[in-house]
C-alpha cells in the first residue's frame, strides 16, 4: 500500500510512520506547514508549526529511509482553522481546533491530495484504533486511556477512516517512547504537544484579544445584578472560574463559574456551581462513523477532550441531535464536540449548540437559547 | 536507491574526477598558506598556482582573484562591500535586476538598515532587463548587478547593456555568472565588468569554494573583519586544497564548454521535441528565446511543482522548483512573478538542468515518465 504518513515532528507519528514502513508499506513522509508565520524555535511543548519541527520530522525520515517533503497548508488552515476558532469564540462558543484540523486538514485537504496523487491511506500518530466490523472499518477508543484521542477524531465519516491508519491505538504511550528511543529516532524524548500549535505562547486569551479587539461588558449574576466588567466575552468559556476578577464576592462564600455567555448583549452570566449542570444538550452538525441510528440511541457520551464518558441517550429531530445525559455533567461548552460511545466504538459527533439544565432552576424555564 | 536520472545540475554537479584529485592532493600538503616557513610557503604556492590557473580559465589577472566560499559570499561582498565603498561618494544606492538570485536580492535588501537604497531594473516577459530602465542606473549608483544567466529560467542577461550602463553613470559593473561559467564563454576582461561572481559546485568543483573577480582598480570595503588574506576585502584562512580543486574544475568546464553546449542543446532539443510528441497539452518553456542550453524550466498549466516534483522525484527523477523556505514549503517562483506571471503559473514550473554526465538516455527516463506525473497532478484538486 502507498501511504502518506503526516509527521509533525514529534515522537508519536515518527513511530507511526515507522510502524508502516515496517509493516512492508510504501511509505512517504510530509509534514504540513500550517502557520504563515512560522516559530524558529518551540518553547517548551507549544506549537507544531515551527521551523524545528519540520526539521524533527525530515530527520526522523532520514531515519526510516523515507522520502519527505513540507506541504504547505497554511492558507487553508488559517481560513478552516484559526477563523474559525476566532469566529466561534467571538459567537460565545468554545471551539476545538484540533478536531476541526482533523476534519478540514488532515482527513480532507491532505488525504484528497493524498489520494489524487496516488496514495491510499494517511497514516497519523493520533492514539485510536481502527478495527474491522460487519459494516467496515470502525473507530475505536486507543488502548491507552490516558492518551485515547478518539474524541478529535469523531468528526471523520466512513470514507475518511476507510483510508487513514493508526498505528499507535493499540500501544501505550511509554511504550511508544520506548519504541522510538530503540528505533534511533531523535524525537524519542521531545515532550508532548498539549496547547493550540498556532497560539505559541499559549495565551489564548491575548491572541483573541489581539483578533477581536477590546468589547467590554457586564459581568452578571442570573437575576441580571451587575457584578463586574470585562473586556470581551471572547475571553470566557462556560464552566470558568479562574479569571472572573469580581470584586464582591457571592453572598454565600462560594465559588462562582461562567454559567452563559451572551456576545450579541455582551455579558458573561455566573452563578453556583450547580447552575452548571446540565442534563440535555443539542448538538447540531452530526455526523457518523458508519451508519446513523435510526431510532433512540443509547450509549455514552464524551462532552470534551479527555473527558469522561457518560452514558445517556440521544435522537436526532430535524436534523438535530438531542442528547439526554443519565446524570447531569458540569461546565459544558458550546462549540466542544459531543461524540457518541458504543463501547469503545466511536458512532458519530455533533457540535454542542445548547444546554439545558434540565431539573428546576431559572435556567431550565429558559433554555439557553441556539447561537 | 536505485540509480538516480539527476537533472539538477544548476543546484549543484558532479565533481569532476581531476577536481577530486586536486582537492585530495591539496589535502596532503599541512600548513596554513599565510605562514612564513617552508610548509607554508609550499601551501601559498599550490594557493598561487590555483589563482594563476583560474584567473587563466576567466579570462582575469591572477591579483583580480578573491578567492571565496561560494557564490553568496562573492555576491555578498560585491554588493555589499561594493556600496560601502561608494556611499561616501554620494552613491548610497545599487541597482540590481528584479530576478537575481537571493545572494544578491537579499544582500541588497538588506542595506535598507544602513541607509542604503535599492533600484529596481524590471524584466520583460521572459525575464530579461528590459530596454528602458537602463537610465535608472544613475550617478547615485553604487554597484549595479545582473546575473549572466538566471537560475531559475537559464534567460541570458543583455550584460553588455549593464557595461555601458555602468560606464556612462560611474557606477560598478558586477555579475553573478555562477550559471554561466562552464556553459558560456565568460572571458572577464572582454565583458567589461567590474566585478564578477563564480561558485565552485556549480562547475564541477566541491561545495564551500568559489571566487569573486575584482577589477584592479576596484576598491571594495570587507563585509568580515579579520586578517584580510584575500586583497585586504576577503578574511579567513585561504582553503588551498579547495582553490586546488577549483581551479582543476574550471580549467576543465572552459575547456569542455562548447562540447557542453553542443550536447546541452542536443538534449534540451530531444527533451522539447519528446514532449511535444507526447501529446501532452497545457506546457511550455519559460525564460524566452535566449537561454542557456543546459537549463529547461517548464511551466505546466493545472500543476502544482511540488506535487509534480514528488511524483517524479519517486519515479526516480532529481529536478528542482524555483525555490523553497527554509521549513521546506516551496514558494511560487519570484522569477517568474517578476516577469510578470501570475501566482498559480508561477507555482507551476520545474527546471531541469543539464551537466556534463547527462545523457539522452537520462532525458528518455525523463520522458518516460513526465507526461503521466503531470496528468496525475492535474487530479490534485
């Protein structure tokens, strides 16, 4: 098989692409260039767009005695990407970049130029597992739950995982380090990537500061008392609590989280931490794996990366998908993905839309209206 | 990996084997050329008789010789060290063609932090300076440069426009002929140019040698400080070993430079006229009607080079895009965006480029393969 093996740079898909080339593949290394501005030098483990990871990845190619070439995908991913992040935070929503790259980079832009010049799979380092099943290939929770990253894949239809490879999902992740330490890969010991690759210094905050400009607002608590002010609602996601900055604390003592996030009024609503709990959500924008329920599904549910998984029910009405949680879940975002559990099996992902907090409480009289 | 059809000669060629046997030979000799007992007079006499030897094949003295570590050092102190020369004189700009290569495109640029000023000289449609901007060079003129042959395209350069440019305002007459040595009659005193650059691994020498030409009255200020070995413009330890092997390779690329053209322009042709009967369509040769024989930059319409490049670099081709970012992103040509070309056709060309060891044979291979990689990477959408 010809496979295109997507290296950023670091430990887990150099193993990955070494892991095809032994398996007796044809395999070709590229690295995608998707910052217009590239970093010469990371800082600690932030950014996968700098020149020195394009250098990691040709030298772990020179290793695997794989050609290796950069493609630069930046205009698409400053448009599908960081647009889009900004536009979603600026609509009050908290976006994963990750899985939007997943879905509009990797498993898009790149497999279908893949594809057109010949290849048949891109092989990436991401920890899940792709297992055959009576209706094709299935997406699996990685062996490793720690690093399962399933989640940012749940976006990917039936098409797309027929022709990617994960060679990592069934490795624990020291053992991947092991792996490429004994396989004389450099990258062996380069610390994980956790941040957004194009925010390099991981102040989320200031980049969209920097995107959006200063929108100040009303801090409010939910029966409309003025508690505060802030700068942007783009700097708040809900289920915050670091950062709120409110001078007077709660009547009761305690903590106080982002309960809503409202741009068009410009105000950020906290309350308790009970106020977060939600019971029902909607996603919308679903997609499936394999094929779509067709009736009440019933499964678990993931509301954000490395969340857990929680069992609940969902259908879809009008194309929407409802989700119906056995037991409520705190501080979920709209914008993150809910992806759908079988098991292990991943059976499809919508965009969270709204929340409801589903037992009595002035939010439940008023459903967090659709953005 | 199986043999390789290399056609990238323009980036770099062969060493040739009397090069290699200078240069090991020169290897044997221990001492520094600047040292005054007898090993080191025996290493500044092999450094001596490489300069003699060299300035013999480029038509200069021996005292017009700097010996250098490649063409972007050369073109570095000839625009540079070019203008800081002048600058006193009131001339605080310098002229450069709009296709030069990075060494001088850069390196001009760059004296914008010092108060310098770049000129423009504008190409036509293939890529030549064009008739009316000769004017430009002017009595603020420092240094004007363009290149012998373009690097990208192989499109000859009116040079002898640049002389009598440079003639009539005062200013310096320089060229980066890295391209031409080799392949064209480069006799520096018939060009009339002040300054004139040549880089060892373009003609057959190894990788880190090259020599910059400075007229005798030419009076360049050093871009490094230091010990001033090379004319008091150039410092560093002189590389004997390394003159020895350049001076052995451009004595052999002159002597060999008409055979070279006659059988460059034998295989460009077999190349053109294998393509044309291909029945390929959405193709053709950049760079105008006067190029160099040794260099085919081919645009193909609906094609991305480096998807191009891949696929033919996998069916064992070596050929080369215009250029490509230190991370590895190839840009859309510059050569061709100055010439008036826009991004996508700019994106769309490779060069393929010819050197003493290529064959027909090679160019077959080539044409074997290139009419099915271009039909491929016109699915990428």
């Amino acid at each position: 098989m010809k496979v295109l093996a997507a290296m950023s740079g670091g430990v887990d898909s150099a193993v990955a692409a070494a892991r095809m080339v032994e398996a007796g593949h044809e395999v070709t290394g590229v690295h995608l260039a998707l910052s217009r501005n590239p970093q010469s030098f990371r800082t600690g483990a932030r950014g996968c767009c700098s020149r020195e990871d394009a250098h990691d990845a040709r030298r772990a190619a020179d290793v695997l005695g794989i050609p290796f070439y950069v493609w630069d995908l930046s205009e698409r991913f400053a448009a599908d990407v960081v647009d889009d992040f900004v536009a979603e935070y600026a609509a009050g929503r908290t976006p994963n970049p990750c899985l939007r790259c997943n879905e509009k980079i990797k498993f898009s832009a790149v497999l279908e130029r893949g594809l057109a010049l010949g290849f048949d799979r891109v092989a990436t380092g991401h920890y899940a597992r792709l297992l055959p099943g009576p209706d094709g290939v299935e997406l699996h929770r990685a062996v490793d739950g720690d690093k399962d990253q399933s989640y940012v894949l749940g976006v990917l239809g039936p098409e797309q995982l027929a022709r990617s490879a994960f060679p990592l999902g069934d490795t624990p992740k020291p053992q991947v380090r092991a792996e490429a330490a004994a396989r004389g890969l450099l990258v062996a010991d380069k610390p994980d990537s956790h941040d957004i690759c194009f925010i390099a210094d991981g102040d989320t905050a200031g980049f969209l500061s920097s995107r959006l400009g200063s929108q100040p607002g009303a801090v409010v608590d939910t029966d409309g008392t003025v508690l505060g002010s802030h700068e942007g609602t783009h700097g708040f996601t809900v289920g915050q609590r670091r950062g709120l900055r409110l001078g007077v604390p709660a009547p009761d003592g305690r903590p106080r989280f982002v309960l809503d996030i409202s741009p068009a009024e410009r105000t950020v609503t906290v309350g308790p931490r009970e106020a977060l709990e939600v019971r029902e959500l909607e996603g919308i924008r679903p997609g499936w794996t394999g094929q779509a329920p067709v009736a009440e599904w019933h499964g678990t549910v993931q509301l954000r990366a490395h969340g857990e998984a929680l069992p609940a029910r969902a259908e879809l009405r009008d194309g929407r998908l409802l989700v119906r949680l056995e037991r409520p879940a705190s501080g979920v975002a709209p914008g993150q993905a809910v992806v759908l559990y079988d098991g292990t099996r991943v059976v499809g992902s919508a965009t969270i839309d709204s929340t409801r907090h589903g037992t009595t409480g002035a939010r439940d009289a008023q459903p967090v209206a659709a953005r | 990996m199986s043999a390789r059809v290399y056609l990238d000669h323009a980036a770099g060629t062969v060493v040739s084997p009397a090069a290699r046997t200078a240069l090991v030979e020169g290897l044997a000799l221990t001492g520094n050329p600047s040292s005054l007992h007898a090993s080191g007079r025996a290493a500044r006499r092999l450094l001596e008789e490489s300069r003699e030897s060299l300035a013999a094949s480029l038509g200069a003295h021996p005292g017009e010789v700097v010996l250098t570590s490649g063409g972007t050092e050369g073109d570095n102190l000839a625009v540079r060290g070019g203008w800081r020369a002048r600058r006193a004189e009131g001339r605080d700009a310098v002229a450069v063609s709009t296709v030069e290569h990075l060494a001088v495109a850069a390196t001009a640029a760059a004296l914008a932090e010092d108060g310098g000023r770049v000129v423009g000289l504008g190409v036509d449609a293939d890529g030549r300076v064009r008739e009316d901007v000769w004017d430009r060079v002017d009595e603020r003129v420092a240094v004007a440069s363009v290149m012998w042959v373009n690097n990208e395209t192989g499109t000859l350069q009116p040079l002898d426009r640049l002389v009598e440019a440079c003639r009539r305002s005062g200013a310096w007459s320089h060229s980066d002929a890295v391209q031409a040595v080799g392949v064209l009659d480069v006799d520096f005193a018939a060009s009339g140019l002040d300054l004139l650059t040549v880089s060892g691994h373009k003609l057959g020498a190894p990788v880190g040698v090259g020599a910059l030409l400075v007229r005798r009255e030419v009076r360049l200020h050093p871009v490094g400080s230091g010990g001033g070995q090379e004319r008091d413009i150039r410092s560093g330890t002189v590389p004997a070993a390394l003159a020895a092997a350049l001076a052995a390779a451009c004595a052999e690329a002159v002597a060999g430079r008409a055979e070279h053209r006659r059988r460059a322009s034998e295989l460009t042709g077999r190349l053109l006229a294998g393509l044309a009967a291909s029945g390929l369509e959405g193709w053709r040769r950049n760079g105008g009607g006067e190029v160099s024989p040794a260099v085919v930059n081919l645009g193909f319409e609906g094609v991305r080079a480096d998807d191009l490049l891949m696929l033919l670099d996998a069916a064992g081709i070596d050929c080369s895009t215009g250029s490509a970012c230190s991370a590895g992103v190839v840009q859309p040509s510059a050569v061709l965006l100055a010439a008036g070309a826009d991004e996508a056709t700019a994106r769309s060309a490779l060069r393929f480029s010819f050197g003493p060891t290529t064959t027909a044979e090679d160019v077959d291979a080539l044409l074997r393969v290139l009419p099915g990689a271009v039909r491929t990477a016109r699915r990428v959408a």
